[in-house]
C-alpha cells in the first residue's frame, strides 16, 4: 500500500512539474502505466531522429497537468521484460492502449498525436487544429535564418559552414518540404516553395567567415 502511495505521488507531481520521467525498472513503469495516463516515448542513444525530438517531448511534457510523460531506452537489458514498441510513442491509460505513433518529425505532429490520442482517453471528439501554410516569400526567408543559424554554429565550431549546413538543412527540408506538399495545389508548386526555402539557406551561407 505504501508503494503504491508513493508511485501515485511521483506521478502526480511528475505530472505538474512537466518532468519526463527515465523508467529505470519493469515494476516503475507498470506502476506509472496503472496510475492514468501516460506518454511513452521508444528511444535509443543510436537514433538521430530521437534526439532532435526529444526537446520538443520534453516541452510538451509541460503543457498537460493530467498526462505523464516517460521514457524507455529499447537497449536497456533491465527493460526487456516491457513489451517492445517500434521507436516512437504510445499513449496509453490504465494501461489500455489508445494510441500508437512510429516517430514525429516536429513538435506540431507530436502534439497532435497525443492531443488525439488523449482525446480517445476522456471519451471526446478530437478536431485538429487548422492548417496555416507559408507562401514563396515566407519559405525564402525561413530558409534564409535556417542558415544562418548553421553559419553561427560553423564559426563557434570554426568548421566549413556548408558542411554543417548540409547537416543542418536536412532537419529541416523534411518538415518545410512536408509542409509545403499538404498545401491543396500541385507537387510542381510545392517542389516551387521548397526550391525558395533552398536558395534562401543557401544565401544565408554565403555570409560565413571563417577564422583568420
């Protein structure tokens, strides 16, 4: 019964405080799954897209005062016993399954899926928040302060900022491509807001001096 009492405790105040709790034991994360509900997060040290998500769950983590935010390392040998999940997420309540997610490639998909996902928990309808899409001269300028944020980092590094770029860019492209194919219009013309997204990174990397 003391167990018990003290698990209900760290979750509720894990919960208000918008930490995300690292589950170190099998019986942890049981006593956390049959709390309430709780956002999983299937990750490992190798996985590059885990880490660019996971400040995004981390402050999310924050937005929710009735939903706990955990996360398992599929490497761990002491976790093994905890039904495997592709990398991704999982919502679940009571332990019963109500949402399952492969990856999220920005805070925006995050969010929605477990807005979604805690939808289904409360027993409500769930209406995604509208789409706002960029025009040509707003993908130019994002991609031009994408690249000078990796040109910034390439002189503190002192490193060739197009390499970095590239490296930075591709983060990127993935979500302002992505975003620009749900506009209702051609692939041409969303290929057309990519391609200005692109010569705007590219100027911004024009602009790197490197150390004398």
């Amino acid at each position: 019964m003391i167990k018990r009492m003290i698990a209900v405790n760290v979750l509720l105040i894990s919960s208000l405080l918008g930490k995300v709790i690292d589950i170190e034991s099998v019986q942890q994360y049981k006593e956390l799954a049959q709390a309430g509900t709780l956002v999983t997060m299937f990750t490992a040290s190798w996985c590059g897209l885990c880490k660019q998500i996971k400040p995004h769950y981390k402050a999310l983590s924050e937005e929710y005062d009735d939903v706990t935010f955990c996360m398992i390392d599929v490497d761990n040998e002491a976790l093994k016993e905890i039904e495997r999940k592709s990398l991704g997420f999982v919502v679940t309540h009571k332990e019963k399954e109500y949402g399952q997610k492969a990856g999220a490639n920005s805070k925006r998909a995050l969010k929605e899926f477990i807005d979604e996902s805690h939808a289904k928990v409360l027993g409500k309808e769930y209406t995604p928040p509208a789409m706002t899409f960029l025009t040509a001269e707003q993908y130019h300028k994002l991609g031009y302060e994408n690249g000078l944020k990796a040109v910034e980092v390439a002189q503190q590094k002192d490193v060739t900022a197009a390499l970095l770029g590239s490296s930075y860019q591709r983060q990127e492209e993935i979500v302002v491509l992505g975003e620009a194919c749900k506009k209702p219009e051609t692939a041409k013309e969303a290929f057309a807001f990519y391609k200005e997204y692109n010569r705007g990174f590219k100027e911004a990397l024009a602009s790197y001096k490197p150390r004398q």
